[in-house]
C-alpha cells in the first residue's frame, strides 16, 4: 500500500538532524509539503529541504519554547499556505545527566520548556488552526521513558510522560472537531545524539540487552510509521501511544527469569 499525503501541509519541529530530518524527507517522499523548523544550523534544514525539493519545503526558524517564536512560525505558514494539515512535534533534548537532587534547575527547567511546554505551544497554535477547518492531525514524539525510569534525566521522562497525557487530553478535546493527536514513542533509534552509546561495542551491546529484537531502530522506521499515522490509513487512532522501541518496553531481561 502506498500512501500519499499530496496536498497536505505538515510541520516538523527539531527536523534539521537525526529523527526530524528523516520524518521531513519521508512525509515530503509521500507527497507532502514540508516545513522544516530549526533553531540553529539554517545549513542542515536547508539540506534536509533539498532531498524533498519536489514538495517545495520551507525552512524555519524558531525556538518552540518561545511562545512569540512559536506564534511567528505559525504566522508564515498562514502566509505562505494558508494553514496546517499536519504538525508533528519532534523538537526535543535530554539534558546533561545528573541525579535530581543535584541537576542544576535551570538546566531542568529548560528540558521541561523545549519537550513539553514547546509541544503545548505548538499544539495550541495547531490546534486553533484545525478546529476551524474540522481536520487535522497532531503527532507528538514522545520516547520509551514515557514509562521507563531513566536515572539521572528526571527532567526527560518527566516531560515525555507529560507530553502523553498532554496528548490524551487534547485528543479529547479536539475529537469533535474531527482532529486526531496522538503520540509515538521511539526506543533506541541510531541518531547522532547517540552517537556515543552505538559507537561503543560495549556501551552497545549493553544497550541491545535490553531490547527484545537485539537491536537498535534507524530513523526511517521510525519515519515511516510516521507517514502512516498522520495519513487516512489512521484515521481511527487518536488519544493513544504507539511504541516503537523494538520490544525494549516488553523488559527482554525477564525473558531470562524474574
């Protein structure tokens, strides 16, 4: 089955690298027009926006958790598309490790700000947009510490667990509407932003341990379900995680003896 999402309008947050930039090229492969949001490296959006150069893609700038930024952002996907089909909201950071009763809160505060809050005010701005027009999908990555402790990144879980009943809730309230939102929960998935865990034998190995299909995901996995989801092919999912994490949530190590 192949879908095509042409005509659609999608936004992805944090797309100039690693998951982004990959679900950016599959959504604009399947027809849509993209926009790819960044805050710094306008080169690597740029980048990303050639290998969908078909779809005519934007590039734009904006720190999520600004609510003026934000605000703009939407405002020249009105001037230039009149709307928003498809946000999906991938912009996202863990924070340097530390345990809780010594992580800097400033430091935490702004994991919590970009994940979270900067979902939220993306969402909104989406939202306000789709209920107008009675269609429209909202895609929240969230990660396997929706539900899985993640020692020193009490800020990172905190704001992946928030995001899942942020999306429960929303989907609530924008089902009569005809708007679905609805999450993804990636595991381990080969990024940059990892680079150092996959490049270890041995900090990998650890890490395949710990998965049930004994390995790690890649980024057009991930990107695929993506364009699965925000497409009619999905059109009765909504308020609900889907994981994608190779079994790692199945807790492989009980496989073995409790």
């Amino acid at each position: 089955m192949q879908i095509d999402l042409t005509g659609k309008r999608a936004l992805v947050t944090g797309a100039n690298s690693g998951l982004g930039a990959a679900i950016a090229t599959a959504l604009g492969k399947a027809g849509a027009r993209v926009a790819i949001n960044y805050v710094v490296h306008p080169e690597n959006a740029r980048a990303v926006a050639d290998t969908i150069e078909s779809s005519q893609p934007l590039t734009l700038q904006a720190d999520v958790s600004s609510p003026d930024a934000v605000a703009t952002m939407f405002q020249q996907l009105d001037t230039t598309w009149g709307g928003l089909d498809i946000l999906v909201n991938n912009a996202g950071i863990d924070g340097a490790r530390a345990v809780a009763w010594e992580v800097d809160p400033s430091t935490w505060r702004k994991v919590m700000d970009i994940n979270l809050f900067g979902a939220f005010l993306c969402c909104r701005e989406a939202l306000q947009r789709m209920t107008k027009q009675n269609a429209g999908v909202i895609l929240n990555i969230t990660s396997v510490h929706e539900v899985i402790a993640w020692s020193g990144y009490s800020a990172y879980t905190s704001a992946k667990a928030g995001l899942g009943m942020l999306t429960k809730t929303l989907a609530q309230e924008a089902a009569p509407f005809g708007v679905r939102v609805l999450a993804l929960a990636p595991g381990a998935i080969k990024t940059p932003i990892n680079e150092s865990v996959w490049r270890d034998p041995k900090m990998l190995r650890d890490l395949e341990n710990k998965i049930a299909l004994g390995r790690m995901g890649v980024p057009e996995e991930i990107a695929n379900l993506v364009v699965t989801l925000v497409s009619d092919v999905a059109s009765y999912v909504t308020g609900t995680t889907l994981f994608a994490d190779g079994g790692m949530t199945d807790y492989p190590d009980f496989a073995h003896g409790g």
